[in-house]
C-alpha cells in the first residue's frame, strides 16, 4: 500500500484537530489523527476506489476519514452516517472547510440504527472504521443487511474489528459499549471472526483479511458479495 501524503495539508489538520481537541474527547485518538484518516483513503483506493464512486461512511465522527474523503471524491459522492450530532457538527463546520463543503455536496444522516437505506443510493464502497470494535452483533448484522440491500452489486465493504480471544472475549451484549450520542464511558469489544464469517456466508458474502493499519494497527477486514468477488 502506498500513497502521496501533502505533508503541508496535513500538518494543518493535525494542529486544527489538536486545538480542538485540547479539552475534549471527541471519540479518537489525537495522535495520528490526519495520518489515520488519510490511511482509510488508501486502505479504499487500493480495494478500488475511483472518484466518482459513491461511498458510505458508517460511523464518520468528526470526519477522520470523511475529511479526505470527501476532498478526493466527485460532487454528491459521500454520504456518511454519524449519530452524535456534536461529533458531527465539529466535523462538517470546524474540520472541513466552508467552501470544501459547499461544492462537494456530502450528505449525512444522524440514525442511531446505522440504516443505510436513508440515503435512497446504491454505494459502491461501505467504510467502517472502530465501529465493529463497539457494535453488538445485532448492530453488525444490520449494517450486513443493509450492505446487502443497498450496495452495487461489485461493492467492497471494509472495516476494522478487534478479534475475539483469551484477552478479548466475544462480546453477546445487546448495546454499543464505548462513547456515543448516548454515552461518555469509553470502552471496546471483540467479536469471533468465526461467528463473522458465518454471517456473512449466511447472506452469500465472501470475506478476506488484510493486513493492520500503521497509524493504529487496527486489524482490517474486506467483505463483498460472494458471486462479483474483485
């Protein structure tokens, strides 16, 4: 994997988002913060991604990811989903810039229930970074169910989990565990990658491993529908 990082913008956005948050957890890590972002772009670019693809962004935050998204993506290209309104407010108003929002038209939806139907398109990517890594199952089969229903029929979701072990066990909870518009206790859990892949072979998905991210070592996942593949 390699990119073409604009060490000048991305200083900038570092130094915004560490004034911002100087005070306040806004759901990620400081560190890193533009580096993190711009690496989901690349973990995308090398899946596929072209400009005029039409991507959703599960769990966008304050817009780590969606930041570069939306810069690297045609008009009406991004969508995102995010229901902390604060988080997202932040995102779209103090980390993306006026005019930067203004002529690429991202849209958003603040729907605690990651319904993906909400933006009435056929996505061709599905991101979701550190979400599976506070969902409950019941949360991810939703979000399988809606790649299923509302992604093109090539279309690649990608997201990061923390697997199930002796140090993680596979979280059976009903509720999302870590902060949130409801929530200021931090926290994450693991899921089986057993019980993942048979979710998704139950819906006629295929579903590979790629290697951790270098910004937080995150470990990745690559979902697609069974008879497209790449």
């Amino acid at each position: 994997m390699s990119f073409k990082l604009d060490t000048l913008e991305a200083m900038q956005l570092q130094r915004k988002f560490e004034a911002l948050a100087r005070d306040q957890f806004f759901g990620v890590p400081v560190k890193d913060f533009a580096f993190a972002g711009r690496e989901q772009l690349a973990y995308l670019m090398d899946a596929g991604l072209k400009q005029d693809s039409q991507v959703l962004d599960i769990g966008c935050g304050v817009l780590r990811a969606g930041y570069w998204l939306i810069h690297y993506l045609d008009p009406g290209c991004y969508c995102a989903i995010e229901p902390h309104r604060g988080r997202l407010e932040l995102g779209t108003h103090s980390i993306l810039e006026p005019e930067i929002l203004q002529s690429k038209k991202p849209r958003f939806d603040s729907n605690a229930n990651f319904d993906t139907s909400v933006f009435g398109e056929k996505f061709d990517f599905f991101l979701a970074y550190s979400i599976w890594t506070h969902a409950c199952k019941r949360q991810i089969e939703n979000m399988l169910n809606g790649f299923i229903r509302d992604a093109n029929d090539r279309a690649a979701f990608l997201l990061t989990y923390q697997p199930s072990g002796w140090r993680h066990p596979d979280y059976n909870g009903d509720h999302w565990v870590g902060t949130s518009h409801e929530s200021e206790v931090a926290g994450t859990i693991a899921h089986s990658f057993g019980w993942i892949k048979r979710q998704c072979q139950m819906r006629g998905l295929s579903i590979s491993k790629m290697k951790r991210d270098k910004a937080h070592r995150h470990r990745w996942l690559e979902i697609r529908k069974t008879q497209w593949g790449r």
